[in-house]
C-alpha cells in the first residue's frame, strides 16, 4: 500500500462512507488503506469519558490528554514518557505559539519550495509520518499542503470534538519527533474534526498517482502548480442553448487565442473574485501579456 491512514473520532461510522466510490477503488487498488478507530476503545472508565471540564473555567467540554496519549501511543508504536525532566516542556501551559510559529515556518519553506517549481507533485519535502489534528484555530490548510502531505507514507487524523482537545496533545507527539500538523478548513466553526478530515482526505488522497481516472484533469485547476487562481469558466455542448451562446473564440479552433482567452479570464475572475490570492502571485513571474490583463 503506497499510504496507509489512520483516523481516531469518537464517530468513526462516519467514515464508512470512504469504502465507496473513488475511495473504494483506491483501496482495492492498494493505493491507500484507511482504517476507523474508536477513541473510546481506549478508556478503561464505565462510562468510556473522553472529554472533562476547561482547566480555568468556561463553558463546554475538553478532550482528555490520557485517553488520546494512549490511543496515539499505540497508533504510532511510541511509549509514553515522562516530560518533567524536559527543560522544554511545561507541563501547566503548551508552548501554543511556538508550535504554531514552527508549523508556519515549515509552511512558509514549503511554500517557497513549491514557487520555484511549477510540477503539482514536487515534493517540498517528503514527510515520512505525519500526525494531523484539524483545528479551527489553526493555519489554513491549502492546496500546497494537500500536495505536500499527498507524498507521506502514513497520515494518522486525530478528530477533536466538543470545545477542543487538551494543547498538551500535539505539543507531547512534537516533543517526541513526531510531524505533527494543527489546520482549520476555514474560517467557519464546525461541530468536530470529522468532516475537515474527510475534507483534508480528499484533497490529498485525489493527488496520488493512479487515484483519479483523468490524472491531467487535476493538473489545469485552479490552486495547483506555483499559481493559485481560479480556473477558468468551462461550457460544453450545444455551442447555443436556450439562446446562450459560448464565447465565440473556444469554437475558433485557434489554441493560442483560446489559451489566451482563458488566461486572462483566469485572472481577471481571480481579481474580482478573491483578490487575495491576486496579492500573493509573484509579479515576477507573469508575462507581459498577464500583467496587461
Ligand atoms: N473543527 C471545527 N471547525 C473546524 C474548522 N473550520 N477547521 C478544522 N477543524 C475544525
């Protein structure tokens, strides 16, 4: 199997919806395995709790770091040690800032790597065993992202539910070596980690080789190679419907005109549409002709 996945939840039914379809056929093809667990077949209480009051007080529930730990212990064939003695670690308060300056540093390398090449699958940096905990109070995960992590050999997700999970968590794995990666989906609040898993799944799992029927449908659109922009708008047949024509230059049959053509609505909808990523491009690299647009 070229990447083996791991998801911890409370609700793993909910990836059962991964034996179906394109993620079906990739399994048998023995391209990815993906494998369920219960975090709560690692509780030894009546009750299998997995969450308790915030230290400090406030509203909602936190995910316990002992049950997670063992859970993780076992996943990642780690086992457990005893921080006290870590100059390092303080074992009252998670160094949050420090993770999250060392996660966008290792994103801002990454991303400087992946500028100088224009090839979706170059790996930045091949990442053997990565441990990702989705978050929204975490970096974004991108595109980028997705094509570096497309290139591990094994991905564990941890899903978070309720307010969140002890910060101990991650901080204990990255002071252990592991690559432990913290990303939200977007700036919108969901119930747990479930469905930025699948979200973050499918962005990285759609890039391995042999996984999609069309490899060269992935490699045109919008967020791949160096440039993030929005794709251009596609039509198919009748070239008239309903009285709505398709522009007139995709029937001319003139390649350069309709590249052309399709560039610079690429990046005029780009502009229009999310300007952000307009203001990210590096100028440098656009053609006369882009920069006219
Ligand atoms: N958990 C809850 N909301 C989330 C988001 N936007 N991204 C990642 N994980 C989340």
């Amino acid at each position: 199997v070229d990447m083996q996945i791991d998801i911890v939840s409370v609700f793993p039914e909910y990836f059962d919806v991964l034996n179906l379809s394109l993620f079906g056929k990739a399994q048998s093809k023995g391209l990815v395995s993906v494998h369920a667990h219960n975090l709560r077949d690692w509780t030894h209480d009546v009750h299998h709790s997995v969450d308790d009051t915030p230290v400090g007080g406030g509203a909602g529930m936190v995910m316990k770091p002992e049950v997670w730990a063992e859970c993780l212990d076992d996943l990642l064939g780690l086992e457990p040690q005893d921080m006290s003695a870590n100059d390092d670690a303080d074992s009252t308060a998670a160094p949050a800032e420090t993770d999250g300056a060392a996660q966008e540093t290792a994103a801002s390398d990454a991303l400087q790597d992946a500028q100088s090449g224009n090839d979706l699958r170059t790996p930045v940096h091949t990442p053997d065993s990565v441990l990702i905990f989705p978050n929204p109070s975490a970096p974004l995960f991108t595109q980028r992202d997705a094509t570096e992590l497309s290139h591990a050999k094994r991905l564990v997700f941890g899903c978070g539910r309720y307010e969140g999970y002890d910060a101990r968590i991650p901080a204990y794995y990255r002071a252990q070596g592991v690559d432990v990666r913290e990303y939200s989906i977007g700036d919108y609040v969901l119930n747990g980690g479930e469905v930025a898993v699948s979200v973050m799944l499918e962005a990285i799992t759609r890039l391995l080789p042999g996984f999609m029927g069309n490899p060269e449908s992935i490699v045109e659109e919008s967020y791949t190679g160096s440039e993030a922009l929005l794709e251009h708008r596609q039509y198919t047949r009748p070239a008239v419907w309903r009285g709505m024509g398709v522009p007139d230059v995709l029937l001319s049959g003139d390649h350069g005109k309709v590249d052309r053509f399709r560039r610079d609505e690429a990046l005029a909808r780009t502009d229009a549409i999310r300007p952000d990523l307009i203001e990210q491009l590096d100028c440098a690299r656009l053609s006369k002709a882009d920069r006219k647009t």
